[in-house]
C-alpha cells in the first residue's frame, strides 16, 4: 500500500464507475474518503474501507458540497448521469463542486470526454488540442471544463482534468457497455452501433484511478490547471476488442454484431437515451485518438493493464451480475 500521508478525498458520485472505482483505489491506498451519494445502498459491491465516511445527500447542492469538502485534499467530480439528464443536472452538480473546491482548496479532478474537441481530422488530440465542440453535448461539456478550469487560473484552487477513451471496468454498466459484456454475460452476441473494422480507444477504468491517484500523491508535480491523457489501449479494430471479450466470456464463437443506426433511428422515437447518442455518431464513424506527454512527464512509470487481464476482470464482473443467488 502507498503510504497516503493520511490524506483526504470527497468523492461526488462514489457508486458510478470512476467514482468506485476511485474509491476502491484510494481506499486501498488508506486515504480517508468521504462519499456523497444519494443512495449509499449501491455502494455495497464496491467493499470499500469501513472507515469511510458516508454522506446522503443531492450533489447539485452547493451547501451540502462545501460542507462536505471541508479539510479535504481533493474534491472528485466523478457524477454522471444519462444523457438527458445532463442539462442542467450536470451544470449545477459541476457548479457546486466548484463552490467546495473554491470553499475548501481542495484540488477538484474531473473525467473530462472528448466531446469538447468536436469532429477530428483523423489527428490523435494531445493535451493542449483546441476544442471546438459542434454538438449539444460537447458545448456542455467545453462549457463545464472551462468553469472549472477557472478555479485553477485564479489560484482559487488547484485542477485536474483526465481524459481517455472509453470507460469499461469492473464498476462500469453503461449502454455501450452493456451492449458487449452484459449481453455475452447472458450468452449473446455483442453488439457495436458502428463499423467493426476501426480503431477504437478504450480506457480499463482501475487504470485511470490508479494514474489518478499517483498524481494526487504528488502533488508538487502538478500544473494549477493540470491536463492529463492517458492514451492507452488503442484497439486497430473494434472488432478484435468485442471478439476477446466474447473468449474472455468463453463464448468465442458469438462473433460481433453491428447494430445498424436505422435501429437505433427507430428506438429514439421513445426512448431518449437512444435520441441522444444519434448525436455522436461521428465518434463511431470516424474515431477520435487521445495522445499526449503529461503522462510520461508526471508519472514516468505508469503501466496500463495488459488487455487480457482488464477485458477478463471485466466480464468476470458482469458475470456476477447474472449469476443466480446461493441458498
């Protein structure tokens, strides 16, 4: 175990993916962490240290944030919601993270995405990569990047911004997700609302907690306003990475499905989840590439999990999900 120097840590949405996943890799390192949650009874399959101290409450109020981030050494913004939730809900639990970090000095972490970079040329974005965002979304998001980047530039409190390719992890259930490792759980076919034979980017989630915290354990290495990519895991087909989930899953023979946007066209008509991913389908058409050198710079030996063992750890995990009760 890292010995944490008994530091502190609020994590906002500690029951999602980065969020438990933030608190699996924190706790083990002895960290003190306190969690806001609105329903702590999801945290229950995360085994996090019993120590840790549980806060019930909305993230969207700046009160709540501020008083819980009292005497912390960082503040992760870890809440995400479905997409239609996202504006405003996301606007003001980012706006009361702020307020804490501004009451507090904490250093406030947020996953940022590539929404805000908008349609690439093919170009893997480096840190610095303009952002030029041309959907609803990614204006949200760029939106949300520069308020809090803000605190940084006026030396209200340090910030760092993560970003990398898609999340998949042990604590990881979302739609694109479900559609590959859920599905093989249940012994189908993935599924994948794009062409097969691109690359595609995919982030192994324990990895950005751990890069994460070895960044939040040097603190002296960090810029006010810090910018993070960890470019790892660039699959040179979608296909290859569905087709070893399915022999992790011991299903090798349920190969890859496309599933076609006229589909998804059709379920937008009632569901608003499927309405809302129509407008990022550019990211699966044409795939956006992190790089960057912070990381080689700040923690010049991180190692991303090889593949095979994050893939495995994965559809163990979802696994679980479906195996029937004992007793």
């Amino acid at each position: 175990m890292v010995d944490s120097g008994n530091r502190q840590a609020l994590i906002l949405g500690a029951a999602g993916g980065f969020g438990g996943a933030m608190a699996q890799e924190l706790g083990r390192r002895g960290w003190y962490l306190r969690l806001l949650v609105r329903d702590p009874a999801r945290l229950g399959r995360l085994g996090l240290p019993e120590d840790a101290d549980i806060v019930v409450g909305d993230a969207r109020d700046p009160a709540l944030v501020a008083h819980a981030a009292q005497g912390m050494d960082a503040i992760l913004h870890a809440v995400n919601l479905p997409y239609p939730q996202w504006d405003p809900a996301m606007r003001r639990i980012t706006a009361a993270a702020i307020e804490g970090a501004r009451a507090s000095g904490a250093r406030l972490v947020f996953p940022g995405n590539v929404y805000a970079f908008g349609r690439q040329d093919a170009r893997p974005l480096h840190e610095e990569a303009e952002r030029r965002p041309d959907t609803v979304k990614g204006r949200l998001r760029a939106d949300l990047e520069t308020a809090i980047e803000t605190l940084g530039r006026e030396g209200t409190a340090p910030v760092l911004i993560l970003r990398a390719g898609d999340f998949y992890g042990p604590t990881v259930r979302n739609g694109l997700t479900d559609m590959i490792f859920a599905r093989l759980a249940k012994g189908q076919a993935p599924r994948w609302p794009g062409p097969l034979d691109l690359p595609h980017q995919w982030c192994f989630v324990p990895d950005l907690a751990r890069l994460t915290a070895d960044l939040l354990e040097a603190p002296e290495r960090l810029a006010p306003v810090e910018h993070v990519h960890l470019a790892a895991q660039l699959f040179d087909t979608q296909r290859r990475f569905m087709e070893m989930a399915a022999a992790a899953a011991g299903h090798p023979r349920l190969g890859p499905k496309r599933l076609p946007w006229w589909l998804l066209r059709l379920a937008a008509l009632t569901d608003p989840v499927a309405r809302e991913l129509l407008e990022l389908r550019y990211l699966f058409d044409d795939p956006v590439v992190l790089t960057g050198n912070r990381l080689q710079v700040l923690v010049p030996d991180f190692r991303p999990t090889a593949p095979e063992r994050a893939i495995a750890a994965t559809m163990a995990a979802h696994a679980q999900d479906v195996r029937p009760a004992q007793g």
